[in-house]
C-alpha cells in the first residue's frame, strides 16, 4: 500500500479497544473464524490448507518471516471491524483527522507572491469533509497520489488560507518529498 493509506490505517488502528493476536496459531484462528474455513485462509494466505491446519491445532508454531508478515497484515486489516467503523464515522461526521508531516510544501498563487517550496513540519487538525474524503478514496482504491491531492487541499483550506481569511487567490499546494507523515483521528 501507499505511505497515506498506511498512515490512515494506523490512526484508524490506535483506536482498537483489544490487541490484537500475538500468536502465529491464535492468528490462524482467528482468520479460520473470520472467513468461515481453513481453505479460505490458505487460499488468502497463499499456503496449503493443512499448514493452516497445523497452526490451528498448535503444531506449527514459527512461521516463515514472510508468511508472518502476510499473517499479521491480514488479521489487522479484520480486527474489529465495529471499532474502525465507529472511529472512522467519527472522524468523517464531527470529529475531523491530524495530519502531521514534515514535507517540502508549496503553493500556486499570483505574480509577487512568496510562493517557494520548503520543507514545513506542520500538525494540521482537518475538517471532517477531508477525513471523509480520504477514507472514501482509500476505500475505492485509490492510489498515493490521489490521496496526497485530498491532504494538500486540506493543507490549502486550513493552514494557507486558515479558513477563507487569507491567501484567497491561492490555487494549488504542492506536497512533494514527505519525510514524515502521521494521521490521528
């Protein structure tokens, strides 16, 4: 996936309520329960049914580091799926999305204006119709650069124009070199 949408995931996953499974078994059946058969797992997990099985019953116990990292994504992209609902319905009606990042930001803007690129580090609360925005778009698919527009346009609305009171001529920020990016919902 794409720096933004692993950022979303994560501000998405600190509101989980339970850990998550530690455990390569534990793990294994929890997905064996989320999907409804072994087959499912080791379809989704690109292994055979009777390794799936193994873990199950507690005779594989250290998987592969590959397969452990495949296991592990899995599990946290079911993980309580009710919590990530709430949060994410939260964050889209009342309550809005951080963003902070560390990047080279920039914008479009008439003759004789500062418009250099530089690097900012900027922790920006955004309204909920831009956490809507990226959820929605991160939902549908789309890639790292459709999801960099969404938060530039937020960037542009917040911090450049803070609201419609300054920079009104500003037609575009330009978010280019992310050194660090972080959502909080």
């Amino acid at each position: 996936m794409s720096m933004f949408g692993d950022s979303l995931d994560k501000a998405v996953q600190k509101t989980f309520t339970r850990p998550a499974p530690k455990s390569a078994g534990a793990r294994m059946r929890y997905l064996v329960k989320r999907l409804g058969g072994t087959r499912a797992v080791a379809e989704l997990l690109a292994v055979s049914q009777r390794q799936v099985e193994r873990y199950v019953s507690g005779r594989a116990k250290h998987p592969r580091p590959d397969l452990a990292a495949r296991l592990e994504r899995e599990v946290r992209a079911r993980w309580q799926p009710q919590i990530r609902a709430k949060a994410r319905k939260r964050a889209t009606t009342t309550g809005g999305i951080v963003i902070d990042t560390r990047a080279r930001l920039g914008y479009t803007a008439p003759i004789g204006s500062t418009d250099q690129d530089r690097v900012r580090h900027l922790t920006v609360e955004l309204p909920p119709q831009y956490a809507a925005r990226l959820f929605d778009a991160q939902e549908t698919g789309a890639g790292e650069d459709e999801l960099r527009r969404i938060a530039a346009d937020g960037l542009r609305e917040v911090y450049f124009q803070d609201g419609g009171r300054r920079a009104g001529s500003l037609e575009e920020v330009r978010f280019t070199d992310v050194e660090h990016l972080e959502f909080d919902l």
